[in-house]
C-alpha cells in the first residue's frame, strides 16, 4: 500500500485505530442481532472450548462466549461515552469558570476541591461513591462522573488561564464584549478543544475502570455481560477452560487501544496542524 | 493648545512575581494632543508594552492616573461602556495570538461591528465586509481560515475589528515586530493612510527607530520603566539630548541623518 | 498581574515551605471532607441499603446513629473530624472491629507492593527515559512507543490474571496467593505483582524522565562539560540524571495514587490480604465506616507524599515552584 507509507506517524495511528474501533463496533451491534444464542441464557452445552459453532467457546452455563463478549462491549462503551461526556461537560465549565475567576474566593475554594478530589486513586474514589449508590448501572456511571470531572476541571482550569490572558481576548474586552460574550464565543471554544483531546484519552481510562469496578464485583453484577464482570466469573476456571476469561480480556485491551490510538493520533495531529 | 486625549500623569506599575517586585514602569508622564501620532521607542524590558497596556486599562497602575478622553481609564475586568470601546483601541505585537483561531476574520470584524455599532447581523456583515477591504483583505481572505493567514494578513484584520469601535485614540504596540521588512513597510503606510483619513490619535511603540521616525509626530524615548527624553520626531533624533538617545541613535544606520521610509510626517 | 503592595501576603509568598505545608493541611482537610461526603451525599440512603426498606424506624435510628449520620450535618461533620484527628475511625459494621485496627492490620502487605514496585519502577524507567532522550527518534523510540501503548491500554487486573497463569500455575515459579510480612519471605510473593504493576508504570514514568533529559540536554552547562571532557559515568549521573530528577520526584504525588489504586486491583487477582482488599470488600458488604476511614487514610497519604516531595523540590531548587 504505497499510500499508507506517504502517511505521517499520527495519521497512521489514527487511521489503524478507527479501523479497529470500527471492527469492534461493527461486532457489538451486529453479533448480538445475527447470533441464535442468547447473551444471558444458556442453550449450549457448557465449557466447550473454541470452535467454528463456538468462537470463543461457551461457559459454565453454556452462555456463547463470543455473543456474551460483545454484548458486553457495546454495554461498556455506552457507559464509557456517557460517563466521560457528562464529566467532559461539568468538569470543562467548572474549569473555566476556575480559570476566569483569577484569586477569587469562590475560584480558590473549588481549586481546593478539585485538588483534593483528584488527590485520591481514581478507583478507590469510585468505589466509594459505588458503596452508597450499589453495584449497578447507575452506580458505576454515578460513581465515575462524581470522581471523573474534576480532572476535566484541571485541564480546562490550567488552558482557561492561558487564553484568558491571550491577546484576543483582552482585545474582546477592549471591544467592550460582555463577561458572557468573551467567555461563550472567545474563551470556551479554544478550552473546548483541548478537554476534547484529552477526554478521548479519557475513555480509554474509563472503560477500562468500569470494567475493573466490574471485576471486583463492585459493577455491574451478573447475568448481565459485562467484560470485567466476565473476567471475574471466568477466573476460578482459568485452568480448565482458560477461555470465559482470556478472550473478554482480549476484547477489551482491543477496545482500549483502538481507543488509545485514536487519542495519541489525535492528539499529536492537532499538535502539529 | 487643544485639550490633550491622552494624559499620563506619574504613572507607576509594578509586577510581584515569586521572585520579588517588578516595577515596569517608574513615574510616566505623558500627552497625546487629538489626531497626534505619539512615537514610544526604547529597547526591549523598558516597559513600553506595560505603559500601553496601562493606557488602554489592561493593567492597573499602582499609583499615578491615565485619563483618556476627559475620563479615568477603567480596567478592562468590568463592564467597559460602548463609549470606552469607541475611545480607545489596541493593536497587540504578536499576530498569532491577537485573533481568535476560532473565528474567521469576516466573523471576528462583524462581531465587534455588531456590538459596537448595535447593527443587525447582515448589517453588521456588510459593514465588516468594507473594513476589510479598506484595509486590503480580499473578500476571500475574508472568509479564511484565521489559521491559514499570513502574519501581515492578520495584523490588518486586527486594525479593521480595532476600527469597527470607531475609536479615537489606536494604541499600536510594535505591530510590525513580528512581520517581514516589505510587509512591515505596508502595514506602516496603512496606519498612516488611517491616521490622516480618520483624524485619529496613533500611539505607536517600537524599538525601530526608522519606523517611528516615519509614522510620529513626537516621540519619547524610554529607558528602564522612564522617559529619559521627548520632542517633536526630527529634534530628538537629528539632535539627542540624552546619552542613552544617542546610543540608540547611532546604533541604527541612517536613522539619524535620512529618513527611512520616504518623506517625513507633517512638522507643526 | 497587577498585584496590591507588599506586606503580609509577600512575607507568606517568600517562605514557601510554610506556604506547601499549609496547603497540604488544607488539601488533607478537604480530602477528609471528601470521604466525609461521599457517604453524605452520594445518590442513595446507606441506611436503607444495610437494613432494606422493610425496617423498623428504631433500627433506622439506631443504624443511623452507629454510621454517624444521627443530627445535622455540621455535627455530624465536626463529630467526624474530631474523631479522625484522634485517630479514631469509627467501627465497623460487618465484624464490630475498630476500623484503625483494620487499616493497620492490613497497611503491611499494601506498602511493602507499593515500596517494592517503586523500587523496581525506577529502576527500570531511568535507564529506560535515558535511552529514549538520547535517540528520540531512533528504532528503539518507536519499539517503545508501540509498546507503551499496548501496555496501557491492557486492563491492570488482565494482565495479573494472565500473569498468575503463566507464572503461577503453568511454570510455578510465583506462589498463587497470599503473603507474609517477613523479610526475604516477602519478596516471593511480592515479585510478581510489583512487576504487573510496573508494566503499566514505566511507560509514563520513562515518558517523564525523558522529557525532563531532554530539557537538561538544551541547558548550556552540558555543552561546557562535554568540551571539557567530563568522564561518562560522571556525565550520566552528574549533570543528566540529577538535574533531572526533581520533574519525576514533583509527580511523587500522582504516582503514589497510581500506585495505590493499582494495588487495590492486583491485590484482589493476587490474593494478597492488603488495604485495597479490604476496601473491596467493606464495599460489598456495605461496610461503611471501613469504607470511609480506608479513603480517608488514602486520601491522606497521597496529600502527604504531594507535600513532602513538594518540600523536597523547593529543596533541591529553591528557585522552582513559584506559581503553579
Ligand atoms: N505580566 C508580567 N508579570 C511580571 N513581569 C512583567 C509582566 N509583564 C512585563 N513584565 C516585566 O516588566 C518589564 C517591562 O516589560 P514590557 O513592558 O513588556 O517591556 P517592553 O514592551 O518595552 O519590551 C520587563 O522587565 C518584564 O519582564
Ligand atoms: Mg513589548
């Protein structure tokens, strides 16, 4: 392919990363449509080990492997999107608000927050917030949006600083353009991209904690496929039929760094533009 | 005389970093008469940018008072009246952070139209659209990416949004530093070309001597955050009082015998 | 910025090591406030969690008043800083054991993970950040940078499963679980998931440590000692990797929180009786009190690594920090 060597490094990552991604979505929506098997009820014989009929096998309740895995992928990467957009959201405005605010009262108490929020390990915040509101749908995206924003908050606040005192901007305020105005039209939109970039990195992050909350059986509980749930259930059998669990993992490291490519890529093709 | 538009009177500003105080600038003081081109030179740190930014209230004065227009300046973090906008306006040094990269130049040109001038969005396009093209962006220039301008380029989208205030006074901190020796010298005789046409007042700051010789009517000369020297242009260049103006002087080839760029601007 | 005149803020400014403890007091104080609320303020009532909705309102009384959530709020908030300063956590639900005796009959297995993989990290990622600052964009970056990513990308607690199947059970060089806190004794069981841990930990530290070469490679006094000719041992060490330590030793902090929440989940797929399985647990049982005190004492620790590797960079160079 002589194209692809004229590519530069960022856009071949970018470009081998949408194209897994694109993979892995593509099976997640078709394979819970096409398959016969159900994702949560058994109807095979159990623990079989890979096979054409089979791809990834059955489990101990003879569950298709294969199905249950994307099934699953489609649940964690919806949790992941809508967790990290919501946080995107909050943590960016709060952010710039933070990063107009200079040494105001009101700007130096939410720092404090931010600070102390992003103070504790990610996951052991989380399972905190997963404690009081239980192992659920609702608790894994609850407990990822209250502990995720304030890292949003620490990117926009930090890039708030910086364009607030952009020379744009003191010209917007020269031109009399009100508090709101400079800070919708000027300020924002040039935070926005940036949070951008790095909540893409994010959701690799994300979905990897969603499926760690999973996996200590602080998530989303069984029978519902999810991936980490599904390492977890695999692993007493891990040596009789190493497959309930090695290819959910596989899946989901796939998952990650298709994600994660497309994050670098991105992220290194906006750099340099 | 006529009353002065720009009255710095002992104007001190100082910066505290975590290294201490900064003082920029030590006790200015400074007139600018109405439609007067007023020329700043002095080398780089001397505090030209601060006292220009103190001028247009972008920095607070420690102590000392600017009064623009018959008004104290106001700082720019409150609300700034439309009558503010239309006194004073800035020209900033450094093209690539002086445009939103958001925002082409017809939208950034019409949003200060729109706001300055309380015209309607179509009204405000067409307006915008003139400005532009009294400065020389073509009207596809017009709707390019702020990203694919040249730095000429976006230094006259600058002076066109300056211009949609309808200022009175253009505070011009080294517009050209940053720019290539020919598009430097348009750039140049478009301010001037404004300056004549619209009567404004031009406070022009650079460390070219050549280039504050050609567009000021008077200039100071600053040293270390004070003036040590001021006058009419040719008085201070062809005969320098101070030591320090001599220096500068003679550092420059020809800028204190011929005149850089063609003819001088008109003596009182 | 335009800033007023001096006086006291400038005396606080230029003493900056009481500046860094203050602030580590006041973060300490807002973490506590954090463990406090998330029990408080978390959607959903711990109470009728514990108890179901079919309780008696004297056993919801009584609950409330055992997890100290009885009164107002502000009471009930003094009332738990006033306990944890003296370092009483309160007790737990599930076993009525005082929840300071829990953290501190499980710390040993978590530090001794977390010390060990620190070691074994910067070992590892010294050279490693070294190597890609001198050749940044050799084969060898780009192998690394490949690798790096995959590495990322993999799910810590995967690649411990994985890893406890090959090492443990197929060539039993690794024992499956547990650990004890003698010496040597630890280090077979603590080998393993440091190394797990690693793995994910040296791309970002290397990551940092070149960057901070990179810098010190612009610097002037690098030029002057390789025309002076200064030995290569004492080039390495003297004037690339210690001036350019102080950026790695400023994300101490962050990386002491890496650490620990790594250690929760290698914990639990090694089996090891440390504080992040405990923390599991108390979070599936609903063990609250362990659930509050355990992040409380992480949330602290972290803040107070920030603060000492803080003081220990205004140290090092008392001209960096300055606004952040
Ligand atoms: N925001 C700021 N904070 C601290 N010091 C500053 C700031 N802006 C300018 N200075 C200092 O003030 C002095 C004058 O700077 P400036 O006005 O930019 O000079 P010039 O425009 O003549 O080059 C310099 O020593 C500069 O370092
Ligand atoms: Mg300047």
């Amino acid at each position: 392919m002589r194209w692809a060597s004229r590519l530069k490094d960022a856009d071949r990552m970018f470009l081998i990363g949408a194209l897994l991604l694109a993979l892995i979505v593509l099976a997640s929506a078709l394979a819970p449509i096409l398959s016969s098997f159900d994702p949560v009820r058994g109807t095979s014989p159990p623990m079989r080990a890979p096979s054409a009929g089979h791809l990834f096998g059955t489990d101990n309740l003879g569950r298709d492997v294969f199905v249950r895995a994307f099934a699953a992928t489609r649940l964690d990467m919806m949790l992941a999107v809508v967790a990290v957009g919501v946080s995107l959201i909050v943590g960016t405005l709060v952010g710039a608000v933070m990063g107009m605010g200079g040494r105001s009262k009101v700007s130096g108490f939410l720092n404090l927050v931010v600070d102390s929020i992003n103070a504790f390990p990610f996951i052991v915040l989380a399972l905190g917030v997963v404690a009081v509101v239980g192992p659920s749908v609702p608790g894994v995206l609850s407990a990822i949006i209250l502990t995720g924003w304030a890292r949003y908050a620490r990117v926009a606040r930090a890039r708030t600083a910086v364009i607030a005192d952009a020379d744009f901007v003191n010209a917007a305020r020269l031109l009399g353009y009100g508090r709101s105005r400079v800070m919708i039209r000027h300020v924002f939109p040039n935070v926005y991209s940036e949070s951008f970039a790095f909540a893409l990195s994010e959701l690799v992050i994300v979905i990897l904690a969603i499926a760690s909350l999973s996996f200590l059986g602080a998530g989303v509980r069984p029978p519902t496929p999810e991936l980490g749930a599904m390492i977890s259930e695999g692993r007493i059998m891990l040596t009789r039929a190493w497959w309930i669990s090695v290819f959910p993992g596989a899946v989901l490291a796939l998952a990650a760094l298709s994600i994660q490519l497309i994050a670098d890529g991105y992220e290194r093709m906006t750099r340099y533009a | 005389m006529t009353e002065p538009i720009i009255t710095v009177a002992d104007l001190h500003v100082t910066f505290a970093t975590p290294r201490g105080d900064v003082p920029a600038v030590r006790g200015v003081d400074l007139v600018v008469a109405p439609g007067e081109t007023v020329g700043i030179v002095g080398e780089s740190g001397s505090g030209k940018s601060t006292l220009a930014r103190a001028i247009v209230g972008l920095v607070d004065a420690q102590s000392g008072s600017v009064t623009v227009d018959g008004r104290p300046v106001r700082p720019v973090h409150g609300r700034r009246s439309r009558a503010d906008a239309a006194t004073v306006q800035m020209i900033f040094q450094d093209p690539y952070s002086s445009l939103n990269p958001r925002q082409r130049p017809i939208d950034a040109v019409a949003e200060a139209v729109h706001v300055c001038q309380r015209l309607d969005r179509k009204a405000s396009r067409a307006r915008a659209m003139e400005l532009l093209g009294s400065v020389g962006i073509s009207q596809a220039q017009c709707r390019m990416k702020t990203r694919s301008l040249s730095g000429g380029q976006r230094q006259r989208v600058s002076i066109a949004r300056a211009l949609a205030a309808e200022p009175k006074i253009l505070v011009a901190d080294e517009p050209t530093s940053a720019l290539d020796q020919s598009i430097a010298a348009s750039l140049l005789n478009l301010l001037r070309r404004i300056q004549s046409e619209r009567g404004i007042a031009v406070v022009f700051i650079s460390h070219d001597l050549g280039v504050v010789r050609y567009l000021a009517h008077r200039v100071y000369v600053m040293k270390e955050g004070v003036f040590v020297e001021d006058g009419v242009t040719v008085d201070v260049f062809e005969a320098p009082r101070h030591e320090y103006t001599r220096t500068l002087v003679s550092s420059v080839p020809g800028a204190g015998t011929t005149v850089a760029h063609g003819h001088a601007p008109a003596q009182e | 910025m335009p800033r007023r005149r001096a006086g006291f803020t400038d005396v606080w400014r230029r003493h900056r090591a009481v500046q860094i403890v203050a602030r580590g007091v006041a973060v300490s104080f807002i973490v506590a406030t954090v463990a406090f609320s998330v029990l408080r303020f978390a959607p959903g009532d711990p109470v009728l969690a514990i108890l179901g909705d079919q309780a008696t309102p004297s056993a919801v009384t009584a609950m409330r008043a055992k997890l100290g959530l009885d009164g107002n709020i502000f009471v009930q908030y003094l009332r738990f800083l006033g306990h944890a300063v003296r370092g009483d956590l309160g007790t737990s639900i599930t076993s009525g054991v005082p929840v300071a005796r829990i953290i501190g009959d499980s710390i040993a297995p978590t530090l001794s993970l977390v010390a060990m993989t620190a070691i074994l990290a910067l070992i590892f990622s010294v050279p490693l950040g070294l190597r890609l600052a001198l050749a940044p964009e050799g084969l060898f970056s780009k192998v690394f940078r490949v690798a790096a990513s995959l590495s990322l990308a993999m799910p810590g607690f995967f690649l411990g499963l994985l890893a406890l199947l090959l090492f443990a059970i197929r060539w039993g060089v690794a024992p499956v679980a547990g650990f004890t806190s003698t010496f040597p004794g630890a280090l077979t069981y603590l080998w393993l998931p440091a190394l797990v841990i690693c793995a994910q930990l040296v791309p970002i530290l290397a990551r940092v440590f070149r960057a901070s070469v990179l810098r010190t490679l612009d610097e002037e006094f690098i030029e002057a000692a390789i025309v002076r000719g200064v030995s290569r041992p004492r080039f390495y060490w003297h004037y690339l990797i210690r001036p350019s330590i102080a950026p790695t030793i400023a994300l101490l902090g962050y990386i002491t929180g890496q650490l620990l929440g790594a250690s929760v989940m290698i914990e639990m797929v090694f089996s090891m009786p440390g504080i992040g399985t405990r923390l599991v647990r108390a979070v599936t049982t609903r063990d609250y009190p362990t659930v509050q005190g355990i992040l409380l004492v992480f949330g602290v620790l972290v803040v107070l690594i920030t603060t000492l590797s803080e003081l220990v960079i205004k140290r090092l160079d008392p001209r960096a920090g300055g606004d952040r």
